[in-house]
C-alpha cells in the first residue's frame, strides 16, 4: 500500500495555521481539504475528545450558517485531535487566506458560544454526552490567540546512511 499524501507531510515541523492538505479537481471546481490545525502535533496536549465533539457540532453550525454555507462540504475533527479538516467546493482554486476570516469568525463564535450545544441530543447524535461547552470555549480562544500559520513547512526526504530524515 502506498503512503497517503496527508502522511507525508512531516509532522514535527507542522505549528497552529490553516494548510491545504488536499485538492482534488471535479465537474466545475475544485475540491479543497484544508487542515486547520489547533496545536502543536506531539509538543502540546491534544483537544479533549469531549471539547473536540462540541467544536464539531458548533463550528459547523456557524460555517453551515455563514454567507460561505454553499461552499462548505464537510467540517470535522482529525482523529489525532489537532486540528479539524474542513472542505470546500469553489469553482476556483482557494487559498487558506481566502478563507481565514471565516475561520477566526467560526471560533470567535465557538469561544463565545452560550446554551444548548447545537444537535447535542439522542435524536441528532451518535455520542451526545460526549461534549464539553467550557473546554471548547477555551480551546476556541487559546487557537485564536496564536499566531497562525498558511504553508506547511518545506520539507525534503533526504536518505543518507540509511537514515531518513527532513531537510527544509
Ligand atoms: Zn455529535
């Protein structure tokens, strides 16, 4: 099996921002994966599952509400609990620029966030217990506080003495 294009990225280099992890041309546009990476893979705690779920549920309210909702395909934690993956459908290709506004509005609007969690019920979710409105809030301001970053690190395979490693 051959190894996925999202890892292959070097994760030790990756720090909080918005990536392109993927795109993938269709019928008039394209399809873009961006990563929206919370934290630090490896060197600082990962989200609570139970805030991650609550980020999922209330982020994707406000992006399915937004003046963007006819572009937005999908927004959903990574398993690893860094970051989300959010995907859009332009008919042009988009940058993580281009949609950083959004981003800092879906979770000014998360750190901000009172009452029900949206869709946190037996009828509308697989899990509803698994959530935590405070944890999110606080995840939601500790990524808006942190200065962002819009490429992924140049990395380059180097294979020497049977070593493989980075080099940027
Ligand atoms: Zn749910």
């Amino acid at each position: 099996m051959e190894l996925i294009a999202s890892f292959q990225v070097d994760h030790t280099r990756i720090v909080p921002g918005i990536y392109v992890s993927r795109r993938d041309k269709v019928a008039g546009g394209w399809i873009t994966t961006f990563d929206i990476r919370m934290k630090t893979p490896n060197k600082e705690p990962a989200v609570h599952p139970n805030a991650m779920h609550t980020i999922e549920h209330v982020v994707a309210t406000y992006l399915r509400n937004s003046d963007f909702k006819d572009h937005v395909v999908y927004w959903g934690p990574m398993g690893c609990l860094t970051g989300c993956y959010f995907i859009t459908n332009t008919e042009n290709e988009i940058q993580p620029k281009d949609i950083e506004k959004l981003i800092r509005a879906a979770f000014k609007y998360q750190a901000a966030y009172t009452g029900e969690v949206p869709g946190a019920t037996a009828v509308t979710c697989g899990n509803y217990l698994l959530h935590d409105l405070q944890i999110a809030k606080w995840e939601a301001k500790a990524f808006l506080a942190k200065t962002w970053k819009f490429t992924y690190p140049k990395a380059k395979r180097i294979a020497a003495k049977g070593k493989t490693f980075f080099d940027a």
